[in-house]
C-alpha cells in the first residue's frame, strides 16, 4: 500500500489488490468507529481507499505508513444476503458464448460462486461484486443501453452488479432480481454495503 | 400556512443545504449547495442554524409569493432583488408580507443565487438533507410553477442579536459576495455587469499527477480556460488546451473528492462540484482548494479560468 495527496483534506491508499483494499478499508473502518480516525468519508474502490475530510492528511499518511498491510486484520466476514433471479438476461447467450459454456452454465456459475461487495459507486447502492475468476471477466457492451431496468443483474469486467435503479448502462445482462437494492428510508439505504457476501438462486421467471 | 407558492421557477431551481456526507462509500453523492459559505450567509442572516435547507436559483433567478409573512435573505450572485416590485437589498435580511411577491432576478455577475427564510425550507429531509442531487435524483424535483414549498417554524432562539440587529457581516456581505463571487480574487471594486474577470483557482496537486506529462502539468498551471455552458451543478467544465497524459492505461475507478479536476478522455479539465459522482475512473491531475470551490461553482458560461499552484505545496512533478 502506498498513500497518494488528494488535495488539503484527503488522502487516496492505492493497494496491489482487492483483498488488500478490504483490510484497509476494514482497518479505516474500524479507527473511525473507535474515534482513533476522524474523517468524512471511508470510500473503497476497485484498487484504492479514499480517506476524505481529514485535518491533517501528511500525518495521517505518514501514521499509516509505519503499518504495514500486513497488519491491517482481514475484514471479519460480512452479513449475508441471498438475491432470487431470473435468469432470462438479453446478453445471457453471449456471456456463454465468452465463458465457452451453456446458459445453464452460465447459471450455474452465477449461482455457484459466492460474492462480496468490494465497493459501492456508478448510482446509490450499486454494489461491484467481486467473486468470480479472472479467467470469466467480460467486456462491457460496445455501446450501453439507454435505460436498464431497476434489479437487472449484469457482469463487466472483474465484477456482477445489480442496477438499484433504472439508468443507462453498459453491462452485459443475464438476470433480473425483484429485490429492493436501494431505500432511502432504510438504514442502511443501501442493501449491499461493502463487505456484504452475496448469492444469487435461480428462481423461475 | 408557512410557504412559499412558485410563480416563475427560473432555469434551475433547487432545495440546497449541506448535502449528505458520509454515505459516499453507498455511492450517494454529497450534494449540497454549489457555494455552501453564500447559503451559510443567508442562513444566518434570517437567524437560522447555518446548516437550515434554501433555494439555490441558477441565473435567472425566480419569482415566488409568500403565503404569510416571512423573513428572507439573498446572497449569492448578486442579482436584483425585488419585493412586492420594490427594489431590497442582496445580501440583508428583508420581510415579505403575506401574499406579496418575492423576486430575484437575473444575476448581474456569477451563476447562483441563495435564499435563506427564518425556519429554513421544509420539505421532507432524505437521507439527512433535503438537497436536491441532479446527478442521483435524490431528494425533491426541482422547482416547478405552482408547488408550493413549506418552509418551517421561524428558529424559537435566532441566533445573539437576532435577524433585525444587523448582525457582523449584515452590512458588507451584500457587496464583499458581489465582489469575491465571480473574481475569486476579492481585489474590490465594482465589476459592470455582464464583465468576464478570470477566475484564479488555487490547486494542490491530484492523486494522479504522475499520470500527465510534465509540459501538461505546466499548462495546466498557466494556460487559460473558459468555463463551458455545458457546466452544471456536477462539474464545471472547461474549454482550452488539452493535458496530455503519460500514463495510458485505463484507470480503475477510484474514490474522488470535490474539488477534484478531473482530465476525461478529451483531455480537457473539469473540476467536480457539489453532486460529483462519488468514484470516477479518470485520473485527478489536481485538487481545487476547498476555499475556491464556491468561485468554480460560480463561474458562468465563457467565464476566464485559470489555476494557480497553493504556495508552499510540493509534489508537482
């Protein structure tokens, strides 16, 4: 890990990994909690944590390096959620098609894998779920589709998601869930928060 | 009923407080007024706790009646202030009687006009606040003719000396908002109307500096930009010589802070304003300082830009 200035208030950690961002983000969390960190905002990305809202970002950077990564504890596993879908996606086909398989295995991978949320960006309570092999990264479309319905289930890159509410979008679609992703009178308003482990279970359309 | 009634909306006009901190790791944007100190000024100039909801007008301003009497104050860009079709003062606390019209009108300098009313606007807070957020769509729509907008109990305890005291700052905040607002450089004076005078930003360098070459660094640091009319309440973005970048690889979206400029592919600059998405995945060349972000945020449409390194901040190259 290695600390990037993001301006007067911020601090940006770049990690070499995923997993890495997740300690971190863990270990941030947990200073905050505590009133060990005082700051606004804890934003985990895909490589990165942005700390923002900080007095002294030069310290904070500077306390933060004497760490090594290493003792950043991983984070304790997250709470649990079960997504029903339908999977009955337009871009269910090519997405088999990219992973050489079948629509079923398809599914079944989908099914298969468990998820957590690695961070949360693009629209409230989108969630990028990390979980699946490399070797199963899919390009996004070429060109994005002006209006993808609330709970449509996708994969780009690295990551699946679930769109909590409809907007333009890019990914490749294989399902549909019914489940609420973003309420703003919850607490949280959000349904998967970074940390979350996610399933899906196929459920008939 | 406490209230206002819209009579002429304007070309944008918006419920604004402090926005929603904090929940950017949800991906929910802060919001928030555009130039928070001008809403905080005309906040306390009613008596209110600086944090109360106002309307952020855009330009054009808007024209409202008031459904009982009520105390208000305008800052902001400095645009003509009328009630019941007599000219008051911007940047002071004036009454509106019950059923008389409240107009602000086009801004003579700058882009957004705040006004503040003893008990604050009070529609239903989301998520903390009751800032309208262009980018997610959270919070109440933009004004439209014939809402009615409900505005809260004047504050039981306005604050020492009260609204009609004329409390420190009543008396210059109309002409210093006037002055600093557009400029950012506060060197006095009066600007004629429709003047252009270059908005200097200082800038701290980017997370992503290391991205850019170092000729892109020095033009950043020098050339001049204009503020594009394809600027909005997310960003503010500029038109003038494109920064070309050492590093090509795709950058993976990563967490960015207001303030942030932002270099997408056109490699014209853009710097993030108060509904900013909360993660982008273009490199951060340089961080506006966050006491003239509100002169980015009031920077019109053709408006002059340029940045200047923060004295005494090393990390340019």
């Amino acid at each position: 890990m290695r600390t990037r200035p993001a301006g007067p208030r911020a601090i940006l950690l770049e990690c070499a990994d995923a997993a890495e961002v997740a300690a971190w983000h863990a270990e941030l969390r947990r200073r905050l909690d505590s009133g060990a960190l005082v700051a606004t905002d804890l934003v985990p990305a895909a490589r990165t944590v942005l700390v923002d809202g900080v007095a002294d970002p030069a310290g904070l950077a500077e306390s933060l390096a004497t760490m090594s990564a290493g003792r950043a504890a991983p984070p304790e596993p997250g709470t649990a959620v079960e997504l029903d879908c339908v999977y009955d996606g337009p871009d269910l086909a090519e997405v088999a098609e990219l992973w050489r398989t079948s629509v079923d295995g398809v599914v079944a991978r989908h099914t298969g894998t468990e998820f957590r949320v690695a961070f949360c960006g693009f629209s409230p309570g989108f969630g990028y779920l990390t979980g699946l092999p490399a070797e199963f990264a899919v390009p996004r479309r070429d060109s994005p589709r002006p209006r993808v319905p609330a709970g449509a289930v996708g994969l780009a890159g690295e990551y699946s998601g679930v769109y909590p509410s409809p907007s333009p979008g890019g990914w490749r679609l294989i399902g549909r869930t019914g489940a609420v992703l973003f309420d703003p009178s919850a607490s949280p308003p959000a349904l998967l928060t970074p940390g979350t482990r996610v399933r899906f279970r196929a459920v008939p359309g | 009923m406490r209230a206002f009634t819209v009579l002429r909306p304007g070309l944008l006009s918006t419920v604004q407080d402090r926005g929603r901190p904090g929940l950017a790791y949800l991906g929910i944007p802060r919001s928030g007024a555009a130039d928070l100190p001008a809403l905080e000024l005309a906040n306390r100039l009613v008596g209110n706790d600086p944090a109360a909801a106002g309307l952020e007008f855009t330009v054009t301003g808007a024209v409202l009646r008031a459904e009982e009497s009520l105390l208000v104050a305008v800052t902001g860009a400095p645009a003509p202030v009328r009630v019941a079709g007599a000219e008051v003062p911007h940047g002071a606390a004036v009454p509106v009687p019950a059923g008389a019209e409240l107009a602000v009108g086009t801004a003579r300098t700058g882009l957004r006009s705040y006004l503040a009313v003893a008990g604050g606007i009070a529609v239903p807070p989301v998520l903390g606040s009751r800032a309208t957020d262009t980018l997610s769509g959270l919070g109440p729509a933009p004004l439209r003719k014939g809402d009615t907008v409900p505005v809260g109990a004047t504050p039981v305890a306005p604050a020492p000396g009260g609204p009609a005291a004329a409390p420190a700052g009543t008396a210059s905040a109309g002409p210093r908002s006037a002055e600093t607002v557009p400029g950012g450089t506060g060197s006095g004076g009066s600007t004629p109307p429709g003047a252009r005078r270059t908005v200097v930003l200082r800038v701290h360098p980017g997370p992503r500096v290391g991205w850019f070459t170092a000729p892109a660094v020095r033009t950043l640091l020098s050339a001049d930009y204009q503020a594009s009319p394809t600027s909005n309440r997310v960003g503010m973005r500029l038109t003038g010589p494109p920064l070309a970048r050492s590093v090509d690889a795709e950058l993976p979206s990563e967490g960015v802070v207001l303030g942030a400029v932002q270099v997408p592919a056109s490699g014209e600059p853009l710097v993030f304003l108060a509904d900013h998405p909360t993660t982008g995945g273009y490199p951060v060349i340089a961080v506006v300082d966050p006491a003239d972000v509100p002169a980015a945020a009031q920077a019109r449409p053709g408006t002059p830009v340029r940045f200047e390194p923060v004295e005494g901040v090393s990390g340019w190259t």
